[in-house]
C-alpha cells in the first residue's frame, strides 16, 4: 500500500506488520527519520518524517477515561512535530470500542474551497484489520491455518490450538481483544440479551395528575448522566425518565441522548422531558465537571423558571461499572425491567449487554433513575381504592354500585 498523496498518513495493524511486506520493511531500514518513542516520552521540539506507535493502547489505560484522554493528548503531539508528507504506521490492540484506535479509523480530512465548502473529504488513516478466524466461535477459517514449517515444527491455528489459548486467559474479554480485535465478549455479559422484555407504549396514560401502565400506577423519577467534559461536544449526554408500579416492575418511558457543550441546552432538554412527564426527582450525576453544571441548573434555569423538580445530586462510587451492574443487573434477571421497542432503547441494549461499551450514557442515566425511584405505597393504592367506591354511581332502583 501506498498513500495517495502526501498529505495522508497509514494506520498499519498487528495483523499487517506479522505478515511479511518486503517493500515496507526496506523502506523503514533505509529512512533513517523514523522516530520511536514511549507514552511518556517528552516528544515536543523533535521532528519526524515516519511516526511508529506500536502498542500504545495498553488495557491499564483503555479502561478509563481519564487513561484514553492522556494517550489521545500524547499522540496529538504527532501533528506538530511530523513534517510534511510524513507518514505515521500504527499498530496495536483493540481493549476499549472508545480507545486511540477508534479515533484513528474515524478521523476524516476535509478540504474545502475558498468559499468554505467542502470539495473532497477522505479517511486520515487507511486502516487493515484482520481477526484470527472469521466465525467468531474458534470454527470457522483461520487467518494463520496450522502447518508444518519448513524446520518440521507447528505454525499457526486450528480449533484445538486456539481453544488452548483461551483457556490461558482468566479474563475472557482480554483474550477477544488479543485475537479477535474485539473489546466485548458477550458470552461474559452481565445483563444477557434474553432477560430484555418489552411493553406497549400505547398502555401508558395519565389520569388525575397520575401516570398508569394498564391499571397500575406509576411513580417516576429521571437521571441525567452529563458529558465527560463541558468543553468536549464530541462526548454525549443522556436522560432517562423512568416509572415503577407497586409489584417493583420498572418501565424506562423515555431516553434522550444528545451532545452538547451549553448548559442552556441541557435544561431546554430537561424542561421539555418534565413538561411531558411530569417528575418530581431529577438524579445527576456530580464530579469535578459536572459540579458547576448542576449549580447552574439549579441557580439560573430551575429556580428563575420557578419548577417544582428537585435534583439529588449523585457522587458515584470509585468503581462506577460495578455500581450499574448492582443496580441492574439482579432486576434484569429478575424480569422487573421493560424497554419500549426501538428508537434509543436499542442503543441502551447495546449498553448493557456489552462489557466495554463505547458509550455507557445510558446505562449510567437508566441505573441513576432506577436507583431513586420509589413504588407506589401500598397505603395510596388502598385509599385510592375507597375514594373509587365512595364516589361510584348507585343504582337509582336496585342500589349498589352500577
């Protein structure tokens, strides 16, 4: 492979650089501006005309953001200090959907005229990625087939090979990023894709300020799960608007999922959804960033616009994925969760089936929500119940309740 022009540059995969490219590998021994260098190597100042990253994605970085944000700011560095028509080879493993690679594979170059419209956009990097056998079960054709090599020793997979390797590995996602390029396992899923159930949209109503599934009343409560940073559009946002009866049946009624970096959109999204929905109880989520969005929700939006909603603000604990699966997984497996069908419900699957989703927005609002959200007490239903007989129409004639 070759680049189209000077101004792109190569993503090469693990999978390329084991296999043998000749041309590839003269070219690097005779090119004597290739630069290499460690995560933390200070890098500014220097300059390349070939930019190698080999494994600079490793799973004790993959698995935050804060690790993610730190090898993106690092390999950003590579702009300054490449030269024109360098070139930038990279290799390594997929551990996280939202990792270094992910970015790579999706940044796009636009050129645009003098008018500011764009005329050609392209893939920064092209992009080679193979797994090692196509099925995904350890049956299907194998990248690397075993055979003899010429010395008489095995090379390569078969289905015996490889199910040895997997069992070396204790944790089953690690083995899936090592040969598969794939971080999730869904075999290994906390929450399995059968526990989903589903209810008719067309069931729920309101009556007398009261929301209803059939016959039994509702409860809600929404949580909002802001974005990583307010200065990052690219991350998104999500609310969940979620109503409980009195047998613990949860039903998520609404998800929104948006990106935004203005904290006036955040509440024009809030307003609508409790406009419609009509919650008390708004969970979010408060760290460091999100801290300043929630006062300012409070001091500029709620109170000027004089909404009776209050926010209980969440510090989520250390391990936040371990808390969602507390939250959700018993009561998914207990069938006591409902989805309406489609629209942002099947991304929320995606969330909670995947270990290492790329997002979990809307896991983290559905578990938020679901966690403050109380049943309806056994003593409102009661005298709910008399207040219907009380006022009953009687029979003009035969008396009793007509």
């Amino acid at each position: 492979m070759v680049n189209k022009d000077e101004g792109k540059r190569e993503k090469w995969t693990e999978s390329e650089i084991a296999i043998d490219h000749p041309l590839r590998k003269k070219e690097a021994i005779r090119d004597p501006t290739i630069f290499t260098a460690g995560l933390t190597t200070n890098i500014v100042g220097l300059h390349c005309d070939i930019a190698v990253l080999d494994d600079v994605v490793v799973d004790d970085t993959a698995y935050s953001e804060e690790g993610r944000e730190k090898v993106r700011n690092q390999v950003s560095y590579l702009a300054s200090i490449a030269g024109t028509g360098s070139r930038t080879w990279v290799v390594g493993t997929r551990y996280h959907p939202k990792d270094l690679y992910f970015d790579l594979v999706n940044q796009i170059v636009e050129i645009r005229d003098d008018e500011g419209d764009i005329v050609e956009s392209y893939n920064l990097y092209e992009h080679f990625e193979r797994q090692v056998e196509d099925r995904g079960d350890g049956s299907g054709n194998f990248l690397w087939p075993k055979t003899l090599r010429y010395d008489g020793k095995p090379f390569g997979f078969d289905i015996a090979e490889l199910a040895k390797k997997k069992a070396q590995y204790a944790d089953i996602t690690k083995f899936r990023a090592q040969y598969y390029n794939n971080p999730n396992d869904l075999s290994e899923s906390a929450i399995k894709p059968e526990w989903m159930q589903y209810y008719n949209p067309s069931h729920v109503r309101q009556e007398g300020g009261q929301w209803y599934y059939k016959n039994s009343r509702l409860n809600l409560a929404a949580a909002v799960d802001f974005a990583y940073s307010l200065n990052k559009k690219a991350d998104y946002s999500a609310i969940a608007v979620v109503g409980v009866d009195s047998s613990h049946n949860y039903y998520v009624l609404d998800i929104e999922r948006f990106r935004t970096n203005q904290i006036s959109e955040y509440f024009d999204r809030i307003l609508r959804l409790h406009h419609k929905w009509g919650f008390k109880k708004l969970r979010a989520e408060v760290t460091a960033a999100q801290e300043v969005i929630v006062k300012d929700l409070k001091e500029n939006y709620i109170r000027v616009h004089g909404l009776a909603l209050s926010i209980d603000e969440h510090r989520p604990l250390r391990n936040k994925e371990e808390w969602m699966g507390n939250v959700l997984q018993s009561r998914y497996q207990n069938r006591q969760m409902w989805h309406y069908s489609g629209g942002n419900c099947s991304l929320l699957e995606e969330e909670l089936i995947q270990q290492k989703p790329a997002h979990d927005d809307l896991k983290d609002a559905l578990a938020s929500a679901v966690e403050i959200v109380q049943p309806p007490s056994f003593k409102a239903l009661v005298e709910k119940n008399k207040m219907q007989v009380k006022t009953a129409p009687i029979h003009p004639r035969f008396g009793g309740v007509v």
